[in-house]
C-alpha cells in the first residue's frame, strides 16, 4: 500500500529511514542491541519528538519542564549500568524499579510505562472523523499522496479491520500544515502575480 502519488513515487528519491539512521548503527556496532537503541533513541527520538514536544507545550503555558534523568552526572552513571540490569523481559527502568522498591508503593513501582497516550484510535473510529477526511481530501496534497489509499485506510480503521490512527494523524496534519502555509502562499503570490 503505497501513500505517495505515483508521480512522486515514480521519482524514487526518498531516503529509505535505515539509511538516516545507519551511520549511528555503524557507530555502535561494538555495543549490544540494547545500548545501540539506547543510543538511537538518544540521537533521534529524545530531540526529534518528545522533548521537543514538552518544551513546546511546556513553555507555551508558562511551565519550566526539567528532565533530571537526562542530567550529566545521572546519564553518565546509568550508562554504567550492566544491561541485564537496565530492563526486565517485561519492564523498562529495572535499576530505578529495584532502587525504589519499599520507598515508593509497590502499585507505583510495578506500574506499566505510560506515556501521554490519547484515544486516537478510538477517536478516528466515530464519524467525526469525516471531518479528517474531509480535510485530507481538499487539501491539495492529492499530488503527493494517493487519496484512494488513504480513503482505504480510512474505511478499513473504521471498519476494525486495521489500525490505521497513527498514518492517518500523520496525514492529517500534513494536510492542515500543507494547506495553512503551501496552498495559502501559492494563493497570495497567484494574487499579487495578478
């Protein structure tokens, strides 16, 4: 199921995701598989996503958000730790787990991670997500995306016949950004051209 429009697909010069993030593999090939998606995360996911969201979100209500596991002296002791003593066969945070356990209530220190989950999944199976739709399908990025897929992800999620949330959110906003500030200057230079 390919999301790009066949022109663009045609095209074929999109890096491949391996290949952004090989060069870190390379790195640490001397580390183990844990430390070396440690290590990824550390490079990709912590600054591309959720501390960049935090601090926007953070600041944009006036709140000084601190990260004290990512502290120098904190991370440099942690990357000590042995990895059979980083995470468990069904738990991440073993050490900071084991150091709490009889100082913080067991309900807490047994506790499945959780992040900031929303019900998108669910929230994308009511039919106020035409309005999605609706949006993705006017939007103009049909040049780029193929909208019979994504109409297709869209009745196959609704119908619980996969779990197409996170694609479609990812579509969405592309189309709402594509249309704020593509479509929108494509339009004024049209009318100051005129």
């Amino acid at each position: 199921m390919n999301l790009l429009h066949q022109s663009i697909h045609a095209q074929n010069s999109f890096l491949h995701p391996t290949d952004i993030v090989k060069p870190f593999y390379d790195k640490t090939v001397h580390l183990d598989p844990t430390t070396r998606m440690q290590y990824i995360d550390m490079k990709f996911w912590l600054p591309g996503d959720i501390l960049s969201k935090t601090d926007k979100l953070s600041m944009a209500h006036s709140l000084e958000l601190r990260v004290p596991f990512l502290d120098k002296e904190v991370f440099e002791t942690a990357k000590k730790i042995p990895v059979s003593n980083r995470i468990g066969k069904k738990t991440s945070k073993l050490a900071l787990r084991k150091a709490m356990e009889g100082i913080v209530p067991e309900a807490i220190v047994n506790r499945p991670k959780l992040g900031f989950p929303v019900p998108l999944r669910d929230w994308l199976r009511t039919p106020a997500s035409d309005i999605m739709f609706e949006e993705i399908r006017y939007s103009g990025i049909d040049e780029i995306f193929n909208t019979n897929i994504i109409e297709k992800m869209f009745i196959q999620h609704r119908s619980n016949k996969g779990d197409y949330s996170r694609r479609i959110w990812l579509i969405y906003i592309f189309s709402v950004w594509y249309n704020l500030f593509i479509k929108e200057d494509l339009r004024q230079l049209k009318s100051a051209v005129l």
